[in-house]
C-alpha cells in the first residue's frame, strides 16, 4: 500500500467512522482539550477542511456558522451575534473599489466585528459594504445591532464570490506521510498546540440581481474546535 492510499485510508477512517459520531457526542462544558496525537492530528483537519468546504459552497457565512455552532454543541443557544469592535478603520484599496463598482471610500462603510456563539469567537471578520445599496431598515440593523451582516442582508437573496481561500494552520507536518508513517506523529503530552487562526476567506457579496455590495475579509478563530474530542 503506497503513501497516497494510506494517508487517505487513515483520513476517512478518522474522519468518518471515528471522529464524526464521537464528536457529537463531546461534553460541551469544560475546557477543550485536543490530544497530539496522529488520531488527534487528522481529526482537526478533518473538521477544518469541512468547515471550510461548507462556507465555500454556502451564500451565508453566518448561517454555517450557527448551523456548526449548533452541531457541536459550542454553546447553549446556537445564535451567532456579531460584536462590534470599536476604533480603528480599514481604508479600502483601489483593487477593492473597483471590484466594488464605487468610485470613491467615501462610498462605504466598515464594519469590523468578531461573530461569537456564546462565549466562543468563531470568526473575525473585516467588512466594507456600499449602504446606498441597502434599505434602511438594513442600515439601521448594521449601525445599531448586534446582527449579523448576513442576516441583515438576508432579503437581497445575497451570494458569494470568494476570490481568495487560504489555509493559515494545519495540523498535519509537512510531507509527513512520505516518510512511509502509518500517522502523523505526535508531538505533545500537552495537547495540541492550536493558533488562534486557522483559515481565512476573501469575498465578495452580490445581490439577486449581481450588483455588487459588500467585501469581506473572513479569519476563522480556533474556537470552531471549542469542544473535547473523544479519540481513541
């Protein structure tokens, strides 16, 4: 059995047969701990690279999110609220107007806020959006509430063009299975070393009608692992 057959015979066996039903069934109290383990290892990444396929497939950031919240169990109420991050702005750059349609920054706002499902901040997230493309009641929702942009926005039947997807983390060394390893090796007795982000989106929103209205820059914290796996 060569590298390529193992490595992926692992992967689905951690990720499908395993992981998944132990997951879900992961106590939600307590602080979560990921063994460093090559189980551990592949399970993480497993989850990352769902999480991640998910979003890219979906119109709404926000309602993966709540649905995930929901699945693992991050919090008692699955709700993601958007928490406003006072000071500070992003300029947006020439690159950004253009893919906008605006001619000017004077054009749009920004809007930085960390979407949390409880006491867990799932993503960071840096947003420029054109408000004379919203309604009111939209604008009056972003400026002054804790909603999500992707739920205000829900009635311009949004979609996403996502033009950049970038891995910031994994779990898995370099090259680790060429070395003709059955599994990752482990590392620590402390558990896995987890950074505070793991994989980042660049997008754009449009409407129903393909007007473009917003850009995101999307940061996905490590607290999508907030719950204790239980791995053999």
């Amino acid at each position: 059995m060569n590298w390529i057959t193992r490595c992926r015979r692992q992967f689905f066996i951690v990720a499908v047969i395993v992981v998944v039903p132990r997951l879900l069934s992961a106590d939600p109290g307590g602080a979560p701990f990921w063994p460093d383990t090559g189980a551990g290892r592949l399970a993480a990444l497993a989850l990352i690279q769902t999480l991640n396929a998910e979003l890219l497939a979906s119109r709404s950031a926000t309602l993966v999110l709540e649905k995930w919240c929901r699945d693992y169990r991050l919090a008692a109420e699955p709700r993601i609220v958007a928490e406003r991050a006072r000071g500070g702005h992003r300029a947006p750059d020439a690159e950004q107007l253009q893919r906008l349609g605006v001619a000017s920054a004077a054009e749009l706002k920004y809007r930085r806020v960390r979407l949390k499902c409880g006491g867990r901040v799932l993503s960071e997230a840096d947003n420029w959006y054109v408000p004379a493309r919203l309604t009111a009641e939209m604008n009056r929702l972003l400026d002054t509430t804790d909603t999500p942009f992707g739920k205000a926005v829900a009635p311009l039947e949004p979609y996403r063009r996502t033009y950049s997807a970038r891995l910031l983390w994994s779990p898995l060394p370099d090259n680790w299975a060429v070395a003709g390893r059955d599994e990752p090796p482990a590392r620590s007795p402390a558990g896995l070393a987890v950074p505070a982000g793991l994989f980042e989106h660049r997008a754009v929103l449009y409407t129903r009608d393909n007007l473009p209205f917003s850009e995101v820059h999307e940061v996905y914290q490590r607290d999508v692992l907030g719950f204790a796996p239980r791995l053999p």
